[in-house]
C-alpha cells in the first residue's frame, strides 16, 4: 500500500504539511468512572490512528481516509450536530470545537489511516480525534501539544467533537489517554479535576502479558444504554446532593445507598463508588509487583460491571471465566462494554494457551471468533 503522504499527494494535488498520530487504548480500571468524576487507569495501545494533513488559508475541511468510502468537504461554521455525519464528525467535531473554544484555526485538508480496530471498544475514535487536534495545534501555531495543560485542552475539544457533533455522551477519558499517555506507564487520571499522574506498567519485568480479546461483539445497540447509565449516575447524584459521584466515595456505603430510592439506583452506585476505590487499590499492587493482587481487583471490577452495573455480555462474561479458569491472574471487560474488547493478565508462557482456550470456548458456543492480542504500554498523541 503506498504510503500516507503518496496517497494525500494524489488525491490533493499537494503534500501533505505533516502526519500526526494518536493512539487507542485499554483501561486498566476504573470503568464508567470518568463522567462520575472518578478515577481511571488507561494505557495507551500499540495501534494508532494517523492523519496526514495540510493547513488551508480558508474554513474548508476535506475529509477523507484511507479505510472509508465515504469523505466529506464541509466548512467550518457548517459544522453542528450531526453535521456532517457518520465518521467524519470526529474529525470536523475537532476543528468547531477548538474554534468554539476560541482558538484561532482555520481549514484543513486531511486524510486518515486508522489502525486501531473499529468497534472493538479499543477508542478508534478518540485516536482519531486527537491525531487531528494535534495536527491542528502545530499547523495553526497553537502550541498546545507542548505541555500538559495545553493537551488538557486538546483532550476537552476532542471531548466536545465527540459528545456534540458525533452526538456520543461519552466522558473524557479516552481523549485523556489519547493525549497523557506515555511508553511503559498506566496513566491515573483524575476526572474531576483533571489531574494525571504516570504509574510505572513494565510487565515484561514481571514475565508477564496483557491480552487483549476483541470479542467482535458489536456494541451497536447499546448508543441509548450508555446514555441510560449516565443519567442514572446524574440522578443518584442529584438525590444524594453532590455535584458528582464520586463525592460519596469514602462516606459509609451502606447509609449512602440507603438513601437511594430504588434498587436500580442503589447498585448503578455500588459499582461507580467501588469501582472508583479499585482503582487506587490497583496503582498500589502495582506498585507493590502484586499481580495477584491487580488480578484479584480486575475480577472484581468485572463482577461489578456484570451485577451491578449491567453492562457485560455474554461475550464478555465468557472470556473472564475462560481466563480465570486457565489460571490468569485475572481478567475484566474494559471500555463501554455491551461488546468490545476484554483484557486478562497473564503469564508469557501461558498466553498461547489461553488464547486458543478462549478461541475453543467461542466456537463451542457457536460465537463469531474473537480476536486476542498481547499490547504494551505505549506513547501519545504527537507529529510522526
Ligand atoms: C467509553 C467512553 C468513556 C468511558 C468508558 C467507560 O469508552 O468513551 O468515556 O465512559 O466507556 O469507562
């Protein structure tokens, strides 16, 4: 396949300026916690999306990619909800919201090359996002990819693309990790005040492997689920008299969710509450070197997910069993969930081994074959 720049080069008729990129990635835990203003520990992926770009001295945007047919040529303040559609709102998205967010920016002209598995949970379109915000702060002399403060603001216009022109509720924690990211590190990321600190996540010392299982379930008709459990979270709030969440965390559970009107509302809460504590507790066995620790917590993350929280599925749920019962030291769902991908900590030696257990156990269950890959802690967002 030619490379990036070739291909901007023919469909433009001019280089590209540069080529950016940013990654996906997996949280570690801390899941459904970011818009509860929690605590969450992402680590960037291996794959990453790429955008080739060029700074235009108009407001036109042209929008193309090298994985899909469809490509869009939309200005800038044509730019609103749902406008355009389909996938090229993440990367219009980016451009209005920087602009709402006062930054001089002007048109692009852009192609994409996305390598971070769609649908798979894994945040393709954050990657995607941020690899244009980048491209966006050096092309129109922003300056923001040079520090932490300035990523902070990239991460929330790409948070701003996705929540009102994709039209997804989602909260920031995908962009975050987008952004923070760095080689060899977990990244605990605080969503309240938007604090990051980097948590050394080096498992080839340890002999060990995070496998990631992309289950090939789609997570299509969940769109109003994820939706449904924010708004949960915002009502238990709302009724609890916080501003978020995670404000009741370290209060007695018990008198908390008693104060909760309903089942429903008393377990969306025990998971956001518990959940929020796990994570801390994970930075800390890390910290120590106890995986069986880490291992113990991802299970229990996951069992809170399934039981409380309601946003596993059978995918999901078959890949932690398969890996627990062939001895991980622990597995979980990660991201959204409702299908996407499932993480499990295991010995290097015995990751063929649990890879073909969870392969056998799909197809005697007559599921679509998943798709398991070993990733190491890897970078941010930057110009390539
Ligand atoms: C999706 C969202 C994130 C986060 C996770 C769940 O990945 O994009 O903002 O809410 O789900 O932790």
């Amino acid at each position: 396949m030619p490379r990036l720049p070739e291909t901007f080069a023919a469909l433009y008729g001019h280089a590209p300026d540069g080529v950016w990129s940013a990654p996906g990635r997996v949280n570690l835990i801390g899941e459904h916690t970011d818009y509860n203003g929690g605590l969450a520990l992402p680590i960037a992926l291996p794959h990453r999306t790429s955008c080739a770009a060029s700074a235009r001295d108009d407001d036109v945007l042209r929008i193309a990619s090298l994985q899909e047919e469809s490509s869009v040529e939309v200005r800038i303040d044509e730019v609103a909800a749902g406008q355009p559609s389909g996938w090229t709102a993440y990367v219009a998205g980016v451009l209005w919201a920087l602009r709402e967010a006062g930054y001089a920016v002007r048109g692009l002209d852009v192609l994409v090359d996305g390598r971070v598995p769609l649908g798979a949970g894994l945040s393709s379109s954050a990657a995607l996002e941020c690899s244009v915000a980048a491209a966006a702060s050096d092309l129109f002399g922003l300056g923001l990819m040079e520090s932490a403060e300035g990523r902070e603001a990239l991460a929330t216009a790409c948070q701003r693309a996705e929540n009102d022109v994709a039209g997804a509720p989602t909260g920031g924690m995908d962009q975050a990790a987008a952004m923070h990211c760095t080689p060899a590190h977990a990244l605990r990321l605080d969503c309240r005040d938007g604090a990051t600190s980097q948590v050394p996540f080096d498992l080839e010392a340890h002999g060990v492997v995070l496998l990631v299982t992309d289950t090939r379930a789609s997570h299509a008709l969940a769109d109003g689920q994820y939706g449904a459990r924010r708004d949960s979270c915002e009502k238990a709030a709302d009724l609890l008299g916080v501003e978020f969440l995670r404000d009741v965390v370290g209060r007695p559970l018990d008198e908390t969710l008693d104060a909760l009107p309903d089942d429903e509302l008393r377990r969306r809460t025990r998971h956001v509450v518990t959940e929020i504590d796990r994570v801390d507790a994970v930075v800390d066995a890390l910290r120590d070197g106890d995986l069986d620790e880490v291992g113990r917590l991802f299970v229990a993350s996951h069992e809170s997910l399934r039981d409380d929280y309601e946003v596993s599925c059978t995918e999901l749920d078959l890949v932690v069993d398969t890996a627990v019962a062939q001895g991980a030291f622990g597995a979980r769902m990660t991201g959204g969930g409702f299908g996407g991908s499932a993480i499990s900590l295991v010995r290097a030696d015995d990751v063929d081994r649990l890879s073909s257990a969870i392969e056998e156990a799909f197809a005697q269950a007559r599921l679509t074959a998943p798709v398991s890959f070993a990733v190491t802690a890897s970078g941010p967002a930057q110009r390539d």
